[in-house]
C-alpha cells in the first residue's frame, strides 16, 4: 500500500490482534503499527546480517508522512555503507547517558538495586573494595574506566602485598560492570579477561608449641588477646568473633547463636562452648552489647587488627601467620582428634565437601551433640599443651 495521512487515519488493527504492520510501497522500509488502542507510530525496517530490525521513528500524528519517509531514507543509506543504524542510535544514547553515569553512581545504584538482596556483609565488602581500589575515579564517567586503568590499579594493589584483594576487587568490578551492561546504561566491561594471577591457597596450620606460644603470649586482658583466644577456642572467623553479642550467648554460656546475617554463607550457625570458651567469657567485662568491643568511646567492634597481630607476633615470636590460618589450625586438630569430616564442617559451618550437593539437601541433622563433644576435646588439647602437659594426656574417646 501507498502510505497517504489519509489511509494512515482510516488504518485500524484487526479484531483480536495487538497491533498491525503496514508497509509502504513508495519508500522501502517504512511502516506504520497501529495497535488496538487505536495509537499509529512510524517505523524504519531493515536487515542487518539476516536479521530484521526495526527502529521507532515516532508518532504519526507528530511526524509528516514526508519526514518519515526522509529518515527511512538516510537510515537505508547507513544501511547501504554497512552501517547498523540501530546499534549507532544506541551507542549514541550510551555516550549521552554516561556522562553523567560516574562509577559513583554506578555503585551507588548497584547498591541500592543489585545487592539490597545479598547478605549485608557481601554488600558492604563489594562496594567498600571497589571504592578504595578506585577512588579516584568515582566523579569519572563509569565508561571512561579502560581496561589499562583497571589493569594498572590492581597491579599496583597486588605489588602492594595483596594479590588475593585484587583478585576479589577484579571480580566485584566484573559484576556490577555486567549488571549495568544488562540495563543497557554501559556498553564495556573493562573487568573482563583480566589477567590477574592466581592466588594460591594458604595451607599454614600452627603446630601445637606455636599454638601453645600464641596462647600463653595472649594471657593479658584485652579485646584483641581474647579474640585470639576464642578463635583458637572455636574455629570460626574473625569477624564473626569480633561482632559477637551478648544477646547472641545462652545464659549459660554454654552456646553461641549467630544469625545468618553474621555468616558468611548467610546459615544461622549454633556453636558450643567447650569449657575453656566459657571460663573466657566469664572473665571478659560487660562494656556493652559486644563482648570484645574496641577501644572507641562509641563501643564499636574491634579494628586495629595491623597493630595488634603485629604486637602479638612480636611478644610470642610466633610469624608469618594470620588470624585465619586459626580456622584451618582448628580443623586439623579436630581431624587429628577423630573428629568425623562431616562434624568437623558443621563446626566450621562450611557449605561445602560433605554437605554439598544432594547430600546436604536431605541432611538434616544438626550434629549439635557431635560438635559439642569434638569442641569440648579441642578446648581440653589447647588446655593441656597450653599447660605444658604432652597432648596424649588429654585423648578422649569421641562417639562413632
């Protein structure tokens, strides 16, 4: 059909039917949708490699019949120089659209929109890495972040003694780059392909004189000095320990309940207290809600980790350790004990090995008796070696 404004009022979609394509035959590519509403907008239709695309050209009743057929037109032309109209128009709006879409808003709405799902500390770790790698670049356009960029600033951040961080920043970046991608707001991700090293797990477990060193060197009162302790006690992680509550501790003190919005997997996790873990608390000072608060006057957590790991280091002369090798030091001697693997994990709140996959769909027992038993054999072992006594003063006969 010849498009005329006159056959283009008199257009109407057929009963049944969202909407109806007419095509003109003066200028090939031009169309007309009328949908059932009765609204009519023009449209340029072409094929880019085999395929059809189309792209809006506006209302009928705000475009000439004349203009449209002018811009279908230069768009067949584009066209004809093997040029994909489409994917210019949207490189365009991107270009538009990312001056103003600084790194800072692309984390800011990450934030707020991707990662109010996730677990809180997922989501404050993310954005709080990105932001201190990049700094100073969060006023820029998040496009004008190059590849060499992201490169150069993880570089910098591994030579600086942190290859695992820069690792996990690339990977941050990676995805809240692929989710702006997916709400067509970027048109890149220069987190892609990085090459980035590999960071090689740490295998260091403290042998049983270190252990005991570190416990003896941890004897004064102090937030950090029972910390150390109560990792070395329970086997959990370091932020778990340190953001420990009163309110988290059975009035006993016989049981520890943390919250899934403390875990690292999100699982609430119920950790026994051997006896030695209860004689600590007992002789840690109620400051607060916080068992191990900081020496800030707001009672906040503890966080002068640099410091006080390398004061300790100095007092024991005990080195090239962290606070993490604890949990591995942990799981090795609950193996060593005979601790069954599958204990040894619900103590760890792992969610991995023996408790993934189908097996841990239908697991259902909680071990509470189990690990309380293997709990209570560790805190007697760091006792005894603490103590100076040979650790098979203390073996104790866990039930199979």
């Amino acid at each position: 059909m010849k498009l005329t404004q006159n056959r283009i009022a008199g257009l109407k979609c057929p009963p049944g039917q969202k909407d109806k394509l007419v095509f003109d035959d003066e200028q090939h590519g031009l169309g007309v949708r009328v949908t059932a509403r009765g609204s009519k907008t023009y449209l340029a239709q072409y094929s880019w490699h085999g395929q059809k695309r189309r792209i809006p050209l506006g209302s009928c009743s705000a475009l000439s019949l004349a203009k449209a057929r002018d811009a279908v037109r230069a768009i067949m032309g584009d066209v004809a120089r093997s040029i994909d109209p489409k994917a210019e128009r949207k490189q365009a709006r991107l270009r538009a659209v990312g001056e103003a879409y600084t790194l800072e808003k692309l984390l800011a709405d990450w934030q707020a929109l991707h990662l109010a799902g996730k677990r809180p500390r997922y989501a404050a770790e993310t954005t709080r890495a990105l932001r201190k790698a990049f700094g100073g670049y969060l006023d820029l356009p998040a496009a004008n972040l190059s590849r060499s960029l992201v490169v150069k600033t993880l570089d910098a951040l591994a030579r600086k003694g942190s290859p695992a961080m820069a690792r996990q920043t690339a990977s941050y970046g990676k995805t809240a780059y692929g989710w702006a991608i997916k709400r067509d707001v970027l048109a890149a991700n220069p987190f892609v392909n990085l090459p980035v090293a590999p960071t090689l797990p740490r295998e260091r477990v403290l042998t049983d004189d270190e252990l005991a060193t570190i416990w003896r060197a941890t004897d004064e009162p102090g937030p950090f000095n029972a910390i150390v302790r109560m990792l070395i006690l329970t086997g959990q992680r370091r932020n778990e320990v340190a953001g420990m509550t009163w309110a988290e501790l059975s009035d006993d003190l016989a049981i520890w309940s943390l919250p899934g919005s403390r875990t690292k997997n999100g699982r609430a996790h119920i950790v026994p207290l051997s006896a030695p873990a209860q004689e600590l608390l007992r002789s840690a000072p109620r400051l607060g809600a916080l068992v191990f608060p900081g020496a800030s006057v707001k009672g906040g957590p503890f966080n002068s980790w640099g410091k006080a790991k390398a004061d300790l280091d100095a007092r024991s002369g005990v080195t090239n350790w962290r606070l993490h090798d604890l949990r591995r030091t942990v799981a090795t001697g609950l193996q060593r004990l005979g601790v069954r693997l599958e204990v040894t994990e619900q103590v760890l709140n792992h969610a991995s090995g023996s408790r993934a996959g189908i097996v841990g769909i239908y697991q259902r027992h909680d071990f509470a008796a189990e690990k309380r038993a293997g709990l209570e054999a560790w805190g007697a072992h760091v006792q005894a070696i603490a103590e100076g006594r040979a650790a098979s003063d203390n073996v104790i006969t866990l039930r199979t």
